[in-house]
C-alpha cells in the first residue's frame, strides 16, 4: 500500500470526486440530453437543496437510519455471537455451518413479503430484514478471525494456565477484531440495500427508500438520484467509521483485510 | 526442599500413517539443580524444543516423567514458564498487559498484579515503555517483555526457547549478558534451548549436547567460568577451547549418519 501523507491522499480523494461529477455532468448534457434519463448534477442538487429546506429529507432519512441502526446492531451482535461459537466449537460448526453457507448466499430479501406477514408493517419486520442480510458476513469474518488466530499465541496462552473460555476472551476474540470489522462492512452494504427492501415491501409510509420509489414512479429523475446519494453517503460513512476504529483498536495490522 | 528439575526416560514419538510412529525424543533423562542455568544444544530437529514443549504441558509424554523437587509435571503446570521464539506477545496489549497475562489467567488481585509487573518492567530495562505496544518495539526489547511475562508467575523452571534467535548479533550479545544480570539477580532454574554453541557456553552453568533424532543426551558439558562474565570472557582461550570442544561433537553428530550408538569425541570438561 502507498504510504503517502494524508494530504496528498485526500487531495485524490477530492480530484476523484471532482472528475466524477465533470463526467457525469458531461454524459447528462452531451451524450442522453433527456433528464428524465439523467439528470445533470446540478439539478440533483437543487431537487436535494428543495427536500431538505422542505424537511422532508430529514424525516425520510431520520426514519431509515433508525431501521439501518436498529438492524445493524442487531445483526452485528447476532453475527459476533454465532461467529464466536462456530469458531470456538468444531462441533457446533459442524451442525450450523451449512446453515449459515445457505443463509448467507441465499437472496434473503425475497423473505421481506412473509417477515411483514410474520411481524406487521411496524420497526420490527424492517429490522430484522436488515439484520437478516449483516448478521452472515459478520459471522463469516468472525469464525475466520477466531480460526486464523495464531498458534504460538494460544500456546502462550495456554503454558500460562489459561483455560477456554480465557483463551476466548483474551486471545481469540481480540486477535479476530480486526476480522469481525470486516465482516461489519460487507455488513454494512448489504443493510443499506435491505433499507430500500425493506421500505420498497414492507408497507413504509416515510423513509429514503419510499422517496426513492416514489420518486420513481412519477418519473423525478432528480430527487431518485437524492436518495440514492443519502444512502450511499450513509454506508461510506459508516463503513469509514468502521475502518477507522480497526486502525485504533488494531494498530498492529498494517494493511485492511478487506 | 530443593526444587530440581529431573528428567527421567523422557520419550516422545508420534504416530504416522503408512509407517511407525516417528521417535523424537528416545529415553532422554538429565537433572538440573534449583538455580542452575542448563542449554541444551544439538542439531536442529533433534528435539530440543520438544524437551520444553513437554515440560511446558503443550506436548504429551510417550514415556518417562518429569518431575520438579520430586513432584510429577502432568500438563500445563504452575511451576514452569515458557519464553517462546519472537513474536508471541499479544499485539494488542502493551508492554504492562503482557507482562500481566499469566497473572491475570492465575486470578492474581488487581493492585498484587499491578506491583509484581512494575517490578519486572523495570527489572527487565523497559521502564518508561509500560504502555508501548509490541509493533512499536525493537526485536530486543520485545524480548525483554517475553521474558518478564514468564518471570511475572514466579516459576520454579524458566524454560526458554531460541528467544534470541531471531535478533541481530550485537543485539543478541547485549541480551545475553542482560539474562545474565536478570538471572543472577533472580536464580530461577533456567532451560535454554539454543542451537549456537558460543551462546550457551556464554551462559550456561552446563551444556547438554543432544544427538540426532531420535534425540537423545550425549554429553554433558560443565563450563566453569566464574560469573558475572563479561563480553571479555568470550575471547579467552579456555572459552574457544570449550566452544570448539563442543562444536567438534555436534559436528561428529551431524556426520554420524544412522549408527546410533557410535561414542562422541571425548570432552574435557
């Protein structure tokens, strides 16, 4: 990896930024000429300026982020236990780990339908739609991370008198850190999708992913280009806030696993 | 009660498919008063590390016992500690949480704990570095931590294992006469795995000399130098005598291909 000064890297980050926007501005004005098709990214901004002087962002997003917030710490707790099991235990591992294989490739947002019969169109279904699609990865990141822990280190461990459970909770858990946050973020991307599921099925009457199919339907090209926008910043927020707190609490690894 | 380490018949072999169990260690038995530095040395996969892995409970014995001041080690034991190869400290504790392990899986009190570590910090040379992290040490220095957090459960044998070889030369000298200090200062029964000749003569009170696999004591070897030694003490004559003495046999072990049995060269020790 690079090991350039932070200035230089935000100042690609900027430049990135920057071309990006030139260019789509350049396709929506010289190459689709139809702003039904592609809005340009100034009408973007001025559909995004209106719901947010409206208040009607706020609310929209202040409903969803608490879904994705709910979900996510339900799915991140799930998944750190089940993943502490798995790892710790061969033998649960053999009874669960096809299980959670099926669970994590199988297109659990097909679910969303029989969890609203299951549920109710409350906080509940869409929570646990959420949790349903993080709660894998961080399992998956979480057995990995307790499985790779080093051997000498469990051989220290153990010379010292430690038993199982301090083996798990004073070398396995932590060595798996940086794995379980990693797992977070693939996480994290997949809950982001399950907030447009969850909303798109689940019978919301407020939230970013109803605008944006609302949106959709009357053809505003620009306030569906909105709330895409608001969640993919939501998700790069929070997956660099997970990557932050694995450089502070993982220090030691140089380089990002995933 | 004096607390002497014996070694009585040690076997260790293990099983492999498609042909008999492979022997590693083959009726090894020494013994190592209380307080008494011993090395062992012998060809690399003769077995060395396996002598402490068996004595730190992490290998199972085929045959024989070990036993300190007359009690059996069976398992993981409170009365030995291991100083591992390089980089097996816990890269997210720093200095004074690794040194604190063993004490905190032995359920030591806080404060009690907290005394014993400072302690050792400094007796090891690493005060002002309590809350350094391993990432940001030196290869010596982290094994000035190694160390201490074996010395923090207060064994009756330190058992150690190569802890220097993975350092630079003028590095490893300096340690070496640092372990001298601490050891001097401490007295523990101490077991040092080295395969460098010049390294256990340095320190040592004896050397074992190991034979080839299956591993077994050839030679065992006084060094009567008076301590504290000193960089010094390494050009002596009667020093290069005893190291080339020793390197002689280890040579004429490493050629004696298969006939067991065959005697070693004489050693005047």
């Amino acid at each position: 990896m690079n090991r350039r000064s932070l200035p230089v890297r935000w100042g690609r980050f900027l430049a990135s930024g920057v071309v990006g926007i030139a260019v789509w501005h350049f396709m929506a004005v010289s190459v689709v000429r139809n702003p039904l098709f592609l809005p340009t990214p100034v009408a973007v901004l001025v559909s995004a300026i209106e719901t947010i002087r409206s208040g009607e962002l706020f609310s929209d997003f202040k409903i969803s982020l608490t879904y994705f917030a709910v979900g996510s710490a339900l799915g991140f707790a799930g998944g750190v236990v089940l993943g502490v099991l798995l790892g710790a235990s061969q033998k649960i591992a053999d009874y669960i780990d096809p299980w959670v294989s099926a669970a994590y490739t199988a297109p659990l947002v097909a679910l969303t339908p029989l969890l609203i019969i299951w549920f109710g169109i409350g906080l509940w279904s869409k929570t646990i739609i959420i949790a349903l699609l993080v709660v894998f990865p961080v399992t998956i990141g979480t057995v990995a991370g307790i499985r790779s822990t080093d051997r000498s280190l469990l051989e220290v461990a153990t010379s010292m008198g430690a038993g199982r459970l301090d083996v798990l909770r004073k070398v396995m858990v932590p060595w798996a850190l940086s794995f379980i946050l990693s797992g977070a973020r693939i996480g994290v991307g997949r809950g982001v999708i399950g907030i447009f599921v969850a909303e798109l099925f689940g019978g919301a009457s407020k939230g970013v992913g109803l605008m944006i199919t609302n949106a959709a339907s009357v053809f505003n090209t620009p306030l569906l280009f909105v709330g895409i926008i608001v969640l993919a910043v939501m998700g790069v927020a929070v997956t660099g806030g997970l990557r932050y707190l694995e450089r502070r609490m993982a220090p030691w690894r140089t380089q990002s696993i995933v | 009660m004096s607390m002497d380490l014996r070694v009585d018949g040690l076997g260790v072999a293990f099983p492999r498919t498609g042909a008999g169990p492979l022997t590693v260690l083959d009726r090894v038995s020494f013994e190592v008063q209380q307080g008494q530095f011993v090395a062992l040395v012998g060809p690399s996969g003769c077995g060395k590390t396996t002598v402490l892995r068996c004595m730190s409970g992490l290998q199972a014995l085929s045959a024989g016992r070990i036993a300190i001041g007359g009690r059996p080690i069976a398992g993981v034991d409170r009365r030995v500690a291991m100083v591992f190869q390089s980089d097996s400290l816990f890269p997210w504790r720093t200095v004074t949480g690794n040194v604190a392990f063993g004490l905190e899986v032995r359920r030591y009190a806080a404060a009690r704990a907290a005394a014993i570590v400072q302690d050792l910090v400094e007796l090891v040379g690493l005060a002002g570095f309590e809350r350094a992290y391993p990432h940001q040490l030196s290869g010596g220095m982290r094994q000035r931590v190694n160390l201490a957090r074996a010395l923090a459960v207060d064994p009756e044998v330190l058992l150690m294992d190569e802890p220097f070889s993975s350092l630079d030369m003028l590095t490893r000298e300096s340690m070496q006469l640092e372990l001298q200090r601490i050891w001097l200062q401490r007295k523990k029964t101490v077991l040092f795995v080295t395969h460098q000749i010049e390294e256990a003569v340095f320190l040592a009170d004896r050397v074992l000399l190991m034979s080839r696999r299956p591993g077994t004591v050839r030679a065992d070897v006084a060094v009567p130098f008076a301590r504290p030694r000193s960089t010094r003490d390494r050009h002596t004559p009667e020093f290069h005598a005893l190291v080339d003495g020793l390197a002689e046999s280890l040579g004429a072990e490493l050629a004696d291909q298969g006939s067991a049995g065959k005697p070693v060269p004489a050693l005047n020790a």
